[in-house]
C-alpha cells in the first residue's frame, strides 16, 4: 500500500468536536521514567500504551535488532534458500520480479542485489501499472521468460498469480512467491511461498512486509553459502519499503524500521538518498524519522510508477554515483510534480462528486468515478475521500468500459473482506485490510456503489469524531528531548506519534508559505521554549498572545541539534 502524497499532513476537513486527555499518573510515570532514564512525559506514553513493567519498557526502549523473531518456522524459507543457492552455484539465470509500489521495488532490488554479492546473475523486472497492471499478469510473465531465467522470484506479488505460475511451470521454470498480501484458499502452484499469513506459516510476527521478508529471505542465503556477507547494508530499503506501505511499526517491523533510519543517516548510505535529501531540503545532519520517509521520501518513489514508470524508480535506487542518482532524482521530482497535479484535479472533482450523490455526511462507504480520472492517483484520492467524510471510500478512473479503482478505509473495517462480498459486481480484486484495489465494468458501477454502501453502513456514523491526547504539558511533564522521541519511535502504523495538549506564551508568529497560511511560531512553555509549525492554521492564531495548542513533537531538522518542533494538528479556543 501507498502513501498518500508528499506534503506534511494538515488537519483534516472531518471536524473534531471532542478532544479526550488521557489520565495521567506523576507517580507510576515518575517511577518508569526513574527506573528507564526517561522524561516523565515519554514514561506517561509509556503507560498509556500498556507499558508499566520496567523490564518490558527496557525492551521496547532499546529494541535492537538481536531481539528479531526467529525466521526458522516460517513456512518455506529453507526450501527457497535452498533453491536459489543451487541457482546461484550453478550459475542459473535468475530473474526477480516485483509489483511496482516501493515495496515491490525495494524487496525486489533488496534480492537482487543479495544474490549478485553472493555470485549469482540476477536481473531485476518491475511491474507496469498500465502494461500487465499489478502482479505476475501474462504481459509480466513474458516479459520474464523473454529473459530465459530458469528460476523466477516474485516479489510482493504472486499470491494470487496461479494461472501465470503453472505458465511458467511449464516452461520448466521454478517460481519462487516473496509475498504478504492475504492467501486464497486454494493451493498456489509455486516451488516455495513465503508468506506469513500463511494458515501453516509458523513465523510468529506476521507483519512483515516484502522488503521485510526479502530481507530475511537473503539472509537465509548467506547462512546457506556460509558466505561473509554483512546483510545490514540493505536495512536503508527495508526501512523504505516498511513505512511506505504503511506496514505496523510493532515487533521485528519496529527493530528493522529503526535500525534502516539509523542506516539512512550515515555517511555509506546509497547515493539516491543523498539525493533524496538534497530535493526535499533535508540537511545531511538531520536524524531521519519515520514521518520524513513517509511524507518526502515514499511518495517521490512511489510517484513513477503511479504513472507507468516504475523501473524509474528502480534505476535511481540502483544509481552508483551522485552525479547519476541527481540526473535520475531530477526526473523523480518531474513525476512526482505531475502526479500532485493530477491528484489535485481529481480530488477537487471527487470531493464534488461525493457530496452530490451522498451529501456532507454519508453514514457508509462512498464510491466515486470519472473517465477523466488518471488510474495512478486513485488511491491518493480515496485516501483524501476517507480524510475527509470519515467513511471507506472507493475511487475508479475508467478507461472505456473497463475501470481500476483503489479502496481506503478508517478504523477497523477491512477494506478487502468488503470487496470480497461485492464480488458478484467486480472483474478482479485484491490487497489489504486496510487498502485494496479493484477493477470492474462500467455497468457495474450503480449495482457496486449500492453493494459497497452495504456492507459498509454503520448506524449513527457522522463527522463528528473523539481524539484522545496523551499527555497535556505542564508541571512534570516537560517538553519531551529528542532522545526520549527516538526511544519511543519510529512511529507510524499502529506505533502512532504521541499527541500533545499545551498552553503556550507566544514570543513570535510568522505567516509563511506561498498563500502565507502556514505558521511558524516560537513558544514559550512554562520553562520550556520550542519552535511550532501549523499548517495552514495562521489565520487561527495572528495577534494570539496565549495559545491552546494540539500536536505532535518532531525533530526540528533546521536547527538540528537534539532540538525539537512542535507539529501543530489543531488550535482550540
């Protein structure tokens, strides 16, 4: 699954009618925050989020990669190994194949690159969207066979490519599956299939990504050659491939995740991510977070391939020196500019179309359409849809009579299992919980858009929604340090940014930006003093001496330092 776009998240248009501070508890977070070397605000998340035994916040504080789960359960991995260290011995053509999101194409290039250290020949084919589409589709698979591999590893894909797999089979090529997306029932016809959701897979942490398993996958080939190979120089593009699709930042996802942005932020990192910060303006001594990943980094990535070009995206990671990776990152940054435009427009368009057909404030799943729609953005919109009408929502760009379409959902409903009850209206479906893609004919749009909105009707539902606030600054509960954000993060999926409720002095305000709506503020917190930054929020606090503020703590990147910024989500009255 994809980020949404590559500009810092702004308060979302569903008004926020209750805010809910969580208790707190000076003495418990006083005696955590003792025992654990921590501010008394990150011991207060802490317990907020279950955590109150020392030894266990210890572990969670350090989570270092040692604590990994052990791979050896996990359904098939030693047979893949095996596999692919008789190919790479034997000097077989190996190709290996991934989807054409930045998980397909970091886990893929994570693979590739392992076994070609290791001495093997592999070649790298990534997906096309608009050629073949998502997947091992039959365009794909030529393309692969067009290569003579007698070994084929997909990559984030293959779970549901049966038909093409038995293809390839036929043509005497073993196919190895590199996958985590959910598993049919019926038996896939694939040498080896890595995949924690698995019924038989025993892995005990079942969120790993692709590039996630792709790299445990090459780690396996080492053991197997018994090979001297230092496997943590591919934990940069776990770390991408994790937090771009919006994989859980819990468990062996958070250790990866972790150490990958400590590896970003070194002076070996590869040269397209010295580029990267050159082109969103990230100075080199800035500790990288999940959220710069996320909102900078992913979605320029994720951009040419949204628009047909993945193996842009590809070669810029493969880029062996800066003058290279800055050319390739000067034509990500034209896709990327096209991509937010065209998303502009069909947004705009969608947002309208929404409130004619379901009016400000549906109580189920919207579905929305358009033949002037470009399919590479639709799940960006439908994101935007979910942000701001607070429901699931379907969006489909048509091409003719034929449409591709992305679902977003919020909270706890499962996005795939509602397309799977409106099967009988669509031609293909597939993905996650939380995202999902799907295809269907133009005449089954009004019976889709009814089906949808039925299984997805919640009784009551309206605009209204509670925040809970973790901490509200004042006495004991300081501005958190930088070290205690570190500890406590990354954050992300199911790891969220703890939110923050101050009462600030305001020493200074600026409008800033093109429409100079934005904010820049300096406060002033009891003995505390930060930088804020509030997104389109200017209007909502000129001439304010004190301020009530809500948001989220941050590195600030531009006075660097341990110092930190104060993301501003909300300003209450």
């Amino acid at each position: 699954m994809e980020t949404a776009d590559s500009t810092l998240p702004t308060p979302s248009s569903k008004q926020v009618t209750e805010y809910r501070i969580l208790p707190a508890d000076e003495a418990a977070s006083g005696m955590l925050a003792s025992a654990c070397g921590l501010g008394a605000t990150a011991a207060q998340v802490l317990l907020h989020r279950g955590i109150r035994d020392v030894d266990e916040a210890k572990a969670f504080l350090s989570a270092t990669l040692r604590g990994l789960s052990s791979p050896a359960p996990m359904a098939d991995r030693a047979l893949a190994a095996e596999r692919l260290c008789r190919a790479i011995r034997n000097g077989e053509r190996i190709v290996v194949f991934g989807d054409y999101d930045v998980d397909g194409t970091t886990s893929a290039l994570i693979l590739t690159e392992i076994i070609q250290a290791l001495g093997g020949e592999a070649q790298t084919l990534i997906a096309d969207r608009f050629r073949g589409g998502y997947g091992l589709s039959d365009p794909a698979l030529d393309r692969c066979l067009a290569h003579s591999p007698t070994l084929i590893v997909t990559c984030d894909c293959g779970s549901n490519d049966h038909e093409r797999i038995s293809r390839a089979n036929s043509h005497g090529i073993d196919v190895i599956v590199v996958d985590h997306h959910l598993v049919p029932e019926e038996a896939l016809p694939a040498l080896a299939f890595l995949n924690p959701h698995r019924p038989e897979c025993g892995f005990a942490y079942k969120g790993l990504c692709s590039a996630g398993l792709a790299f445990s996958l090459g780690a396996a080939l080492r053991t197997e050659l018994k090979a001297e190979l230092d496997i943590r120089a591919w934990l940069d593009l776990v770390a991408i491939g994790t937090i771009a699709d919006l994989a859980p930042l819990t468990g062996d996802n958070r250790r990866l995740v972790r150490a990958g942005l400590k590896a970003l932020g070194s002076s070996r990192v590869r040269p397209a991510f010295h580029a990267l910060r050159q082109v969103t303006k990230l100075p080199e001594s800035a500790q990288l977070t999940s959220r710069d990943v996320a909102f900078r980094f992913a979605p320029r990535l994720n951009a040419p391939g949204r628009l047909g070009e993945a193996d842009l995206t590809l070669r810029f990671l493969q880029a062996k020196t800066a003058g290279e990776a800055w050319r390739l990152a000067e034509e990500v940054e034209r896709k990327n500019d096209e991509r937010k435009s065209l998303a502009r427009q069909a947004t705009e368009e969608a947002h309208a179309q929404a409130r004619e057909v379901y009016g400000e404030a549906p109580t189920a799943g919207i579905v929305v359409a358009s033949d002037a729609w470009h399919r590479g953005v639709v799940g960006i919109v439908a994101a935007r849809l979910v942000d701001t009408f607070g429901v699931p929502a379907v969006v489909v760009a048509f091409d003719g009579d034929h449409g591709h379409g992305s679902a977003r959902t919020i909270g706890s409903f499962d996005a795939y299992s509602a397309l799977e009850r409106c099967a009988e209206d669509l031609t293909a479906w597939g993905g996650h919980r939380a995202a999902a893609g799907l295809s269907l004919s133009k005449g089954r749009l009004e019976p889709f858009r009814a089906s949808f909105s039925e299984v997805s009707f919640e009784p009551g539902a309206s605009s209204e929604m509670t925040t809970r606030i973790d901490v509200e600054l004042g006495g004991a509960y300081r501005v958190p340090t930088l070290d205690d954000l570190v500890r406590l993060g990354p954050f992300g999926q199911d790891n969220p940014a703890p939110r923050f409720l101050l009462h600030a002095g305001v020493v200074e305000a600026t409008a800033v930006g093109q429409d100079r709506s934005h904010a820049k503020l300096r406060l002033r917190i009891g003995e505390d003093s930060v930088r804020a930054f509030a997104p389109g929020m200017f209007s909502r606090v000129e001439g304010r001496e004190n301020v009530r503020l809500v948001g989220e703590f941050q590195p600030d990147h531009w006075v660097g330092g341990h110092a930190v910024e104060f993301l501003v989500t909300d300003v209450l009255p």
